[in-house]
C-alpha cells in the first residue's frame, strides 16, 4: 500500500503556493475535535506545558491552548498562513530574524505565548527551542513527503521532553483512489517510525469520508488519533 505513494514530492514552493491561492481545504476554523476530546490525556494534569506545531498553517488550536496557559511553538512554510493567523486571531506580534536558520523569520506574540518559525521544518532543532512537553500533529506527517518519514520522525524525537504527550493523527483511505497529500500513513508506520522508543497508544477512530474525498473517488477515509510518550526508563 505504501510504495503506491512511496516517490510523491511535493516542494515547499507547491505548499506555499497553495496558501497564496487560498487552496487550504485542511485548514479548520475550529478548534479539531480530536484535540478537544483528547486534551486532557495530552496534558495530564500538567500547567504551562510547552506545545510544538509542525507545519501549523494558520491553526486556530495554537490560540485555544495559549488561551489555557499553555505555549506554543510552531513552524510553518507559508507566511502568509502566520500572517492570517495574528490577523484573523486578532493578535498583534513582532518579527526576528534567528540567527540558527538563515533566512528565518519568527513572529512572536506580544499578548500571549505564541511564536511561529517561518522556515523548512527541517531545519528546526531543539537548539533553537525546546524540548517540548507535547506535540500536535494533525496534518504534519500526514503532508510531508513519504520519503522522508524517517527524518520527520527522528526530528520530532529529538524535541520531545521525557515527559512529552504527542497527539498525532493519521489517516487510512485506498491510495490508489487518491495520490495524497493527505497521504496514507498505516498503524504499522507510527509503530515503525516511533515504537523502538515511544509507547504507542490509538485513542480514536473515525470515518471522515466527507463529499469532497467521494468527489476524488474515495469509498473510505478513517482517522486515527494516537498518543505517543517515551518509553520511561527502567
């Protein structure tokens, strides 16, 4: 199943050019319902929990969680999507330069704690921030090139603070129905790319074949939602 999509690229120039014309069928003007009901398993009774978002687009759960006490970082390609953001969010911000990535850009709040890296994703490391406390992922692994799967995951590892909670969410659909992106990323990958260091749990499965996945041919769509954790030292 995976090897139908294993040679799918698609540059960072496709993803910022669908922001600048407006083709962002993923982003939610909600907050994600998975996120909702599984926030209390993310943060586990902890405060001011620092919060990474791979490829954030304009993410409006980034508000949700500063607005809780929590911090948030995230990175994102397009900056026209962080612009959206402050604006839409009606947050007022200030624009660095960070001297680690040359070329990057990052726009802090100054009402809440917010800061969104305009950059590759890849070339974001725990030397710039971090470790986190928890990772949203809902439409990160799910976009990137299948390809490069294991460098996304040691990435995200390298970030992860002992006691991190990462909600990832997946999906399942024919790839031969549909090229991706979103792209078909099965149980067994989240085991192969996380399970030698991480416990795995899935907390949800839900179908989510709406009209717009039955236009491109789809029968089936399934998202599953899992909490990944460091495996405790024994």
């Amino acid at each position: 199943m995976l090897k139908v999509q294993a040679d799918r690229v698609l540059p960072l120039s496709d993803w910022e050019e669908r922001w600048q014309q407006n083709r962002t069928g993923f982003h939610q003007s909600h907050v994600h319902k998975l996120l909702e009901r599984n926030i209390d398993q993310v943060v586990a009774g902890r405060t001011g929990v620092a919060f990474f978002f791979p490829l954030c687009g304009k993410a409006v759960d980034m508000k949700w969680l500063a607005d809780m006490g929590h911090s948030v970082v995230g990175v994102e390609i397009a900056e026209k999507a962080i612009l959206q953001f402050y604006e839409e969010n009606e947050l007022s911000y200030a624009v660095e330069s960070v001297p680690s990535i040359p070329g990057a850009k990052v726009y802090k709040s100054v009402e809440k704690n917010i800061s969104i890296y305009q950059c590759d994703l890849y070339k974001f490391t725990s030397c710039v921030e971090g470790p986190f406390g928890a990772i949203w992922d809902r439409g990160s692994l799910v976009a990137i090139n299948p390809q490069d799967r294991q460098k996304y995951s040691a990435l995200l590892l390298s970030l992860m603070a002992k006691d991190c909670r990462y909600l990832l969410s997946t999906v399942i659909y024919d790839p031969e129905k549909h090229k991706g992106p979103p792209f078909l990323v099965p149980d067994q990958q989240v085991k192969a790319l996380f399970g030698s260091s991480c416990d795995i749990t899935l907390l949800d499965s839900v179908d989510v074949l709406e009209q717009r996945w039955r236009d491109v041919g789809l029968d089936f769509m399934t998202e599953n939602t899992h909490l990944i954790s460091p495996k405790t030292q024994s």
